[in-house]
C-alpha cells in the first residue's frame, strides 16, 4: 500500500520514478510530516490515567516518560553527545530491566499474546539500533524522529499493549 502510495504521488507530482527510488522518497515524505510538528517544550508528568495498576509496568512506564521528557530537554537545548548517548544507554537499561522481565512474567503465566508482545520488543529494539545507527553516521534529522517514535510507542505498547496484558494477567480479562 505505501509502495502504490508513494507511486501515485510521484506521478501526482509528474515524476517517472521505478521502485528502487521509494525508500528515498518514504523517508524525504517523513521529514516534511516530521517538520510540521513541533515538540512541546512541557515536560510529561506522571497522571492516574496512566497507571496500570501492576507495579512492574506502572515503573517502566514512568521510567519512559522521564526518558522523553530527557529527550525534550536535550532537542530543545541543543543536542550534546553525552546527552545523546546517554540516552541509548537508558533505553538499554529500559530493555534489560524491563522488557526482559515483563516477557519471563509473561511467558511463565502464558499469556496468549506472548509472542506478538515479544515481536513488538524486538522491534522496538531494531528501531532503537537504528536510530543510533543514524546518530552515528550524522544524521540531524534522528533526534526528532526519535523523539516521536518513543512518545508513540509510550501510547501505542505501554498505554494500549501494557495495559492489556496486565488486564489479562491480573485475570480482568480472558
């Protein structure tokens, strides 16, 4: 579908473009969506909406929020090296204290989407190497990209994911 997309708006534009050109193009469209939004200078805080009610996941989650809001600061300040790196080395911690433990929990409690929660975290991991594969070749535009791909996945697997396997693991849901 993204192929055909990215097709169809090249020929919208008048360009004769073979297929070995749309990874290009995809990632010149992400930098034109990413430039029309900005990052809040507003740090998240820790809300009652976001708890989960276990506090393995309720830790992680707020340990994630404090890894954006660092984000926040680090883009808004002016990117430094030791902050950036600082901040894969909390994303690794994040994986090993948390990820890793919430698939044993899983796992031994066997939850029934255990394997495609796993899939999400390897992911999300393949992201982040990316992102420090970007980081290291110089690339400016990964800081923001970043940046939005942490405060999506705090929506989409730790708001929505999490909080289904805790209902589920807590017995809330079958």
């Amino acid at each position: 579908m993204l192929l055909t997309a990215c097709h169809d708006y090249c020929h919208f534009i008048g360009i004769t473009v073979s297929y070995i050109y749309i990874p290009k193009l995809k990632a010149r469209i992400n930098k034109i969506y990413l430039m029309k939004r900005s990052i809040s200078p507003d740090p998240y805080t820790w809300k009652k909406e976001y708890e989960l009610h276990n506090e393995l996941y309720d830790e992680q989650a707020k340990k994630f929020l404090e890894i954006i809001n660092q984000m926040k600061k680090i883009i808004a300040g002016g990117v430094k090296e030791r902050d950036i790196s600082d901040i894969f080395f909390q994303l690794t911690y994040y994986y090993e204290q948390y990820m890793i433990r919430e698939e044993i929990n899983m796992k031994k409690l066997n939850y029934d989407a255990f394997e495609d929660h796993k899939e999400s975290h390897k992911q999300f991991i393949d992201r982040i190497l990316a992102f420090r594969e970007g980081y290291e070749r110089g690339d400016d535009d990964v800081y923001d990209e970043m940046y939005f791909y942490l405060e999506k996945w705090f929506d989409d697997h730790l708001m929505i994911a999490d909080r289904s396997a805790v209902d589920y693991i807590s017995g809330r849901s079958k």
